[in-house]
C-alpha cells in the first residue's frame, strides 16, 4: 500500500504522515515503562506497519533501557533491505539498571550524546542512524550550543544522517538553529495537549524545521476505548495509572472530548483514533505523528489516519468539543486559510 509522504524538514527525507511509535514496545518493569509486552507480536507490529506502506520508525534509548531499540532493530533487520524504514531514535536520558523503577537523568554533554548514539547504534544493529533527537533538554548541564555541536559531529562522521530535537522551546531551538540547522521538532501534540499549536509549531513552520508530534491520541485517551473501569485494570507497571489525565478530574474532561469526535468518525467511516491523529496533521507545518502499536490489529485501528482530510466543518464541530469538554489547554482548532 503507498501512502503519501512529506519531506521531513530539510533533511530530503521523505516520510509518510503516520509513523510507527515505539515506546510500548519496550515493555514493562521499568519507569515509564507500559507492562509486559511479548517481543513477536512487538515485531509483528512494527513489520504490518511497513506492509501497510508506513515507512519510519519512531524508538528511544530509555524505552525500556534499551530493550526497544533491540526489539525495532530485530524487526527491521527481518524486512528486506528496499523496503526497510527509516529509522529514528533519542538520546539523552540515563538510567540505573539496578534500580529499573528510579529516575531518569537528562544528561546532554558531548560525551554521553556519543556514547547514546553508538550504543543505540549497537542496539538497533544499524550503521547510521537516519534521524537522533535530543529527547529532552539538559537539566542545566552543559550549554546547548556544545551538545549540538557535538550532534553535528556525529553527522559529519556518517553515524547519523540528520539531528532533531523533542521537547524543546523556542528559544532552545532558536539557539540549535544558530550552530547548525535544526533538522525537526517531537514535540507533545494532542487534541488534549495543544500547547505547541501556540507557539513552537508556527516557529518550526516558519523556520523549515520539520514537526513530528508525539502522543496523539494522549496515549489511547482518545481512542474511543478507554473509561474509568479500563483505567483501573491497566497493570501495576503501566506509567499511564499514576498520570494526571488518566485520573479525575481530568479523565471525565479527556473522555467526553473522546466522545464529541464519535460523529465525526462515523461521517468519515473511520475510527475515533484516526480523527484524533487527523486533527494533528490538519496544522500547518505538522509533517507527520508518531502513533504507538502492540499489534498489527492496532495499527489497522490508526492507519487510515494517514489519508483523512478533516473539513472546516470537522474541524469547526471539533473545536466546540473541545470547548464544551473543558479538557486540556491550548488552541482548539488550526488557524483558517
């Protein structure tokens, strides 16, 4: 199946607008972990995602410490070489293996952005990594010019093809962008979470610094398969039990903007969940979203995501549900032509 693609910034990578997320796929038993997760159906996943034309794959170092970059790289490493995705990871946050549930340190110096790069390297059994992203600013470390210096060695070296960032402000990226251009943004980008709508999505659009948003369905809230009752059976080691949206009173706000997109979704024949990462892709300058999987069942559920144009009227009823629902923060709707 070929899905329509978009250059990713000015790297000359052109992706589809949905890729890949592989946060869960990292499993459980660690911080921020999503509960146990078996390796094959991970692998299955990740492999049905590419034969339905998706052509990236979105990982991390402290996904599992480690254990979900193995898992994308064996998966990758089973398709054939002219059909193999692109390839995108983060670094920058460490983690104790004798203590898999404690904090992770954001850590940018140099030398641990190259020890993250070629041990993520090592992991995904790759020679280049197409795209590394800082994952989330330094906690007050080194300054941000030496870290991104340090990233466009690695590219010069050949071990990474293009640097992004996630979670970064605009006046971080304006400081990036300063020693060398910015490649991309992950920034947070939900119909619950519209933040980045107000402020680095227009910079990054302005800038020619390629978007891909992250967790846009607020990690299944608006799927249209979550209520109280699933909320409280998620597993002990699931991080989404002990977060603020999944509890009240914010969970009663998410779920009734859950239910305001069920028209809409029923006009289109498609799912709540390829509404929601729609809405995400209606935003200028929005290249692509990372949508998570455990399952090829799961990633039939959001695929069609990838060719929905929601109209002005969509969007229109969109943003009174929004209001109405009270749930998060932010912009409601994308600016009109």
């Amino acid at each position: 199946m070929g899905l329509t693609t978009t250059e990713l910034g000015r790297t000359g990578m052109e992706i589809t607008r949905v890729g890949f997320g592989a946060w869960a796929v990292g499993g459980g038993g660690v911080n921020f972990g999503w509960g146990s997760q078996d390796d094959e159906d991970s692998i299955r996943a990740i492999r049905h995602a590419v034969d339905v034309g998706v052509n990236w794959v979105d990982t991390a170092a402290v996904y599992g410490h480690g254990h979900s970059e193995q898992v994308v790289g064996r998966a990758v490493r089973g398709i054939a070489e002219a059909d193999r995705p692109f390839v995108f990871t983060k670094c920058g946050l460490n983690w104790d293996d004798d203590d898999p549930m404690g904090p992770h340190p954001r850590d940018l110096r140099p030398g641990e952005i190259r020890r993250g790069a070629e041990d993520s390297l090592r992991r995904l059994g790759l020679e280049r990594i197409d795209l590394l992203q800082f994952h989330w600013p330094d906690a007050g470390g080194p300054e941000i010019e030496n870290s991104w210096a340090e990233m466009g060695r690695l590219i010069d070296e050949g071990k990474v093809r293009a640097g992004g960032v996630s979670n970064f402000d605009v006046p971080l990226l304006e400081r990036a962008e300063a020693v060398r251009p910015v490649a991309s943004l992950q920034p947070p980008f939900s119909l619950i979470r519209r933040g980045a709508a107000g402020d680095v999505i227009p910079w990054c659009h302005q800038h020619h610094v390629g978007i891909i948003v992250y967790s846009p369905m607020q990690s299944g809230l608006l799927s249209g398969r979550f209520s109280a009752e699933r909320v409280a059976s998620l597993p002990a080691d699931d991080w989404r039990r002990a977060n603020a949206e999944f509890q009240s009173p914010a969970l009663g706000r998410n779920l009734a903007l859950a239910s305001g997109l069920r028209p809409i979704s029923a006009r289109h024949r498609v799912s709540m969940a390829e509404v929601a990462i729609a809405w995400t892709l209606s935003w200028p300058g929005v290249t692509g979203a990372i949508v998570g999987a455990r399952s090829p069942e799961q990633v039939d559920g959001w695929i069609g995501a990838a060719a929905l144009t929601l109209t002005a009227d969509d969007l229109a009823e969109i943003a009174v549900a929004v209001e109405s629902s009270e749930a998060g923060g932010g912009p409601s709707r994308p600016p009109l032509d």
